[in-house]
C-alpha cells in the first residue's frame, strides 16, 4: 500500500499531510536470510582473502609505494637544497 497524501486546499502553503502506515510488501524470491543455507560472514570473507591473496600482492605493492616516495622525495629534497643556497646568498651579502 502506498501512502496516500491529502491536500489541504485552505493554506496552500503548508505540506500535504501524509498517511504514514505504508509497509512494504514481502518478496519471498529475492534476499532476504535464507534459513537453508548460510552464506559465509564479511568476516571470514577477509580473513580468506588476507592469508591466501594478499601476501603475494605485498611485496610488489610495497616496492611500488617506495618507487612512489622516492620519486617525489627527490624534488623535494632538491627544493629544500636552493632554498638553502638561496639563504645562504642573501644573509652573506
């Protein structure tokens, strides 16, 4: 049953009044917990997933993050090196 809305044509602008009752029909071919079989928890999903696949994907994502970080640590460093040369100059004049 959907909700019904009522109009109240004295004061436009209020909100139309809404029959709140509304519940939803129950569908039994779809979702819902299946009392038959038990699907496996998030849980355990993750755990699977941690032991057996991610520790063969580790070790290349972690060289790749630290190709990452060197690559922009470079130009940082060579920032913060004219930066220093630039101080330098200035205060020795």
């Amino acid at each position: 049953m959907k909700p019904t809305i009522q109009f109240n044509e004295r004061r436009a602008l209020r909100l139309p009044k809404t029959d709140c009752s509304y519940q939803a029909a129950a569908m039994s071919s779809r979702g819902g917990p299946r009392y038959g079989s038990r699907r496996p928890s998030i849980r355990a999903v993750s755990c699977e997933y941690f032991k057996n696949e991610a520790r063969s994907i580790f070790a290349a994502e972690a060289a790749f993050f630290a190709v990452i970080v060197i690559t922009a640590a470079v130009p940082l460093i060579s920032a913060a090196n004219a930066l220093l040369h630039l101080v330098r100059s200035v205060a020795a004049v």
